[in-house]
C-alpha cells in the first residue's frame, strides 16, 4: 500500500538508457521482478534499453507496467507495456514520468536519465540508485535489484 495514499498501489519508476549491454539488461528485468512481486506499478519511458527490460520482468511476474512515451503513437511502446501512454512531449515526458511516481530507480544512464534523476530530486522524489549518476547525497544507493525495490518502497512518497 501507498502510506500517503490509503488503497492504492505504490508507483515506482525505472529509469535508465534506451540501449544497454546483457548485464544491465538483466539488473533492469530483476528490479521489474520486484516491483511486480511487491505489488507495486512499473513505471517507465516505454521504450527500449533499460525500459524494456524492466518491463518485461515485472510483466513476468504478473505485475501491471506503464509507458510515458515521448512521441505521439502507442504502437512505439515495447511490447511489456500495458498502458502506453503517448505524450508526444519528447524529452519532457522525464516531467511527466517523474512526476507520476511514487519513487525513481535509476539504473545506470545517460543524459535522459540524469535528467530524470535532477527533475525528481527537485521534486522530492526518492531516488534510489543502483550504478548510476552520483551527483547528489540524496540519491539511496543500491547494491542489488532486491535492495533498490526495498528502499523504493520504503521511501515512496
């Protein structure tokens, strides 16, 4: 459950680049795993890289995953999105997607993501990070997917 929010389900956000290498790929589909085993909604740019595995871990484990999509079609969507939601903002989704969680876990990243990580923390979003930007004592660093998830859930405003 939500504390701030009384029956509803937490909302975390996965960040991280669109393109990633086998290893990142599998970190990303853990901390999806998680979130869905924990009863919370994946949150996501909804497209490939770290979106995508994400995704596709939490669609694994039955849990529910929504794209914030930068452009203006849901058939852009990877195909572990549930509910696509088209913005054709383009980078100004990282707004909207930020905004709509609960907590942010940044998985590694480029500059979309350290985009994602600033906007949340100027937000007051908890940012956990597992091999990530460190540009902030307020990012909650993780060690494992596991731990991410924990902290995420913990924190979640």
């Amino acid at each position: 459950m939500n504390p701030g929010r009384p029956g509803l389900r937490p909302r975390i956000a996965v960040c991280g680049p669109s393109e990633c290498g086998p290893e990142t790929a599998r970190i990303a589909e853990e901390v999806g795993r998680e979130i869905a085993r924990h009863g919370a909604i994946l949150l996501c740019g909804g497209l490939g890289g770290i979106m995508e595995a994400a995704a596709r871990g939490a669609r694994a484990e039955g849990g529910l995953t929504v794209g914030i999509l930068p452009g203006s079609s849901a058939a852009d969507a990877n195909p572990f999105i549930d509910l696509p939601i088209v913005t054709g903002l383009s980078h100004a989704r990282n707004l909207v997607l930020v905004r709509s969680a609960d907590a942010v876990i940044a998985v590694e990243g480029g500059y979309g993501t350290l985009i994602e990580v600033a906007s949340a923390l100027k937000m007051e979003v908890p940012v956990i990070g597992l091999r990530t930007w460190e540009v902030s004592p307020l990012i909650v660093r993780a060690a494992t997917p596991a731990e991410a998830v924990k902290l995420a859930l913990e924190r979640a405003r």
